[in-house]
C-alpha cells in the first residue's frame, strides 16, 4: 500500500507554534499545559500569549506581520487547539497556518478593533458563502449561508440558508462535505467560502478536525477562478452550545478609551484585548437568562504604580455618539456586569511613568443575531 500524501512544507517566517499533549513548543520556547482543561470551553492560554508577545517584540524584523505556523498533534483536544489559535491572534497573530489533510489552511481570527482602526476582511466583503460547521463526535453538521449587507448600508446583513446536510464521520466524511462545499460555491462570490463559524464537541481530537478543514481547502481549490493560492478562511471559533448553528457569534466592541496619566493607550488596548475571551464568558452567560441581551458596559479602573489594577468600577455610559444617533443602553443584567468588573481587576499592565493611571473603557455588546 501506497503511504499517504504529504503535506508540502509552508515557508513563513513567523513563529512557528507546535501544539501536543504535555507541552506547547513556540520555536525554541517549552510551554507546559494539560489540553484536558480546554476540551469544552475556549480560553486564554495566559503563558503562550506572554511568551508570544515577547517573542514578537525582539524578533519583529524577521517575522511575517500577524502570522504564525501552527502544527498540532491529532490526539489533542480540537477545542485545546482552537484557544492556541486564538491565544496567538489577541497576541498579534491574526493568521494561523494550519495544516490539513489536504494542504495548509490560513484561518484568519477577527479580533475587536478600537474605533478608526482599518476595517477587517469581512467587512470589506459586500456578500459572501458562511459556512456553520459543528464538529461532532458521530456526525458533522453542515450549514451554509448567502450573507447579504443590508440595502441601506445600515442595519444587520441577512442570511440566506443555501444548504444544510449531516453527515456521519467515517472515511467519507471530507469527500462528502468537499462536494457539499463546491456545488454551494458554484454561483457564489469570491472566496468561497469567506468565513466559518466552527463549533466542536469536547471529545472531538485535532485528527477529527484535519479532514473537515481540509474540506474548505478542497473547495477553494475546485473554485471556478480560482487564483491557485493558499485557501485562506475568516473564522470564528464558538463552544457548542452557544447558540444555534445559524446565529453569528455575539459581538464586542469598543467605544472610545478615555485616559488620564502616563501609559500609552495602545498598551492598555492591548491588555485588554487579551481579555476578551473573559469579557465574552461573562456575556454569554447573560444571554443564556435573556438571548436578546445587549448593552455598555463602561468600566473605569485605575492601574497602580506595579501595573496592577488597584480599583475597578461601572460607570454611567455617557459616551461620545454621532449626531442623531442615541447614545449605546446600558447592559441591563448586573451580573453581566460584575464580572466584567471582575475580569477588569485581575488585569495587569506594564508599569505606568510617574505614577497611577485612571482609565475609561467602555464596550458595546450585541447577540450575533
């Protein structure tokens, strides 16, 4: 029997992140962790994220901006996987090479941008194929969407269901999910598909994901007009459960950063922004009491002289807004509010200059749908 094909090498000069069962290897850096504790839920892997930082401050001029190689072994946890991936876009690697059973996939990772930043990919798409992929432990769910922007330009995007199929994990699996793919995308814009939002069950190994993954590249590469490239995919990773497979991921936004004292705001940003799979926990536990929650909120903290988060607080939202629109409501359910206050709290910062820092945040959260 002929061995299996290989997977070509990828030659990017971003760090390159190997994800296995005891340890994970940031090029020469050793990185120990148990997998098993993010099988069922996605979150921040708080010393890959610091070692990355590092790593991309004093190697900066070698590396390709906001990419990273990731190879992982197939008995970890797929979801173990998915916080890596995005442990590494909040530290400053918004593209994560991933190999599949049929080649290299660049899973792009959407992160919360401050207010005047470039827009982000998505945006940029004015219609586009989403495909909800739920990887379960005996069948996968396929559900793919025509997203259409509003006429007005204002508004939410409308879903259109093109297809939705099952099918049951086997060695057909990626074959059938291929062929899926390619007749939705046959009448659809360029990429296709454009994004994914990708939901897992916690026993679901890396193993299980490769051939699915490597479904979408099969699409990309059978499209018509296809530029031979890399398949290169907007994704959203969500834990199962979170909502149905056709509503989008609840969003966070945020609002204008108000400081007073001597520590740059793009370094709180940054800080914050590592936290915000915190801030979405919260969230979305107060979409499991009301799934139409929505609101601000504006917390005010004061980072000490050692960096640390000496004070935190809501405060009334009274943020700045557009002529004729009404200022964002504020969140409604308070124990969405205390724990994001509480989130705020454990945060750590560099060290101010010349004393303590008092800081305005406030952050817009909506339901995906």
């Amino acid at each position: 029997m002929a061995p299996p094909p290989t997977v070509p090498e990828v030659h990017v000069d971003g760090p390159r992140i190997r994800v296995a069962l005891k340890e994970i290897r940031l090029d020469d850096a050793t990185i120990p962790w148990d997998p098993a504790l993010f099988r069922d839920r996605l979150h921040k892997i708080d010393p890959l994220f610091e070692t990355l930082r590092e790593l991309r401050k004093t190697e900066l001029d070698r590396q390709t901006p906001g990419e990273c190689v990731f190879e992982a072994e197939p008995d970890v946890p797929f979801m173990a996987v998915a916080s890596a991936i995005l442990t590494s876009a909040f530290a400053g690697c918004s593209v994560a090479w991933v190999s599949t059973d049929a080649g290299w996939l660049k899973l792009r990772t959407p992160i919360p941008q401050p207010p005047g930043a470039p827009s982000t990919p998505e945006s940029r798409v004015p219609s586009r194929r989403q495909i909800a992929l739920h990887l379960g432990s005996a069948q996968l769910e396929l559900t793919i969407f025509a997203v259409v922007p509003p006429a007005s330009g204002t508004g939410r995007e409308q879903l259109e269901q093109v297809l939705s199929r099952k099918v049951s994990r086997g060695t057909s699996e990626a074959r059938e999910l291929g062929s899926a793919l390619v007749g939705a995308c046959q009448e659809g814009p360029r990429p296709c598909p454009a994004g994914l939002w990708l939901t897992a069950d916690a026993d679901v190994l890396f193993r299980g994901a490769a051939g699915a993954l490597g479904a979408i590249v099969n699409a990309q590469k059978g499209a018509p007009a296809g530029d031979g490239g890399a398949a290169e995919v907007l994704v959203s990773f969500r834990p199962h459960g979170a909502g149905p497979l056709d509503q989008r991921p609840p969003a966070i936004r945020l609002g204008a950063t108000e400081v007073s004292g001597r520590l740059a705001p793009e370094e709180i940003q940054r800080v914050v922004r590592g936290s915000f799979g915190g801030f979405r926990a919260c969230y979305e536990e107060g979409l499991k009491r009301n799934p139409n929650l929505e609101g601000l909120v504006n917390v005010r903290f004061v980072i000490g002289k050692d960096g640390r988060v000496t004070q935190a607080a809501s405060s009334p939202a009274s943020p700045a807004t557009p002529e004729g629109q009404a200022p964002p409501s504020r969140m409604p359910d308070e124990k969405v509010v205390a724990c994001i206050v509480g989130a705020f709290e454990k945060l750590v910062f560099p060290a101010p200059e010349g004393g303590i820092v008092t800081v305005m945040y406030p952050i817009n959260f909506s339901p995906g749908n």
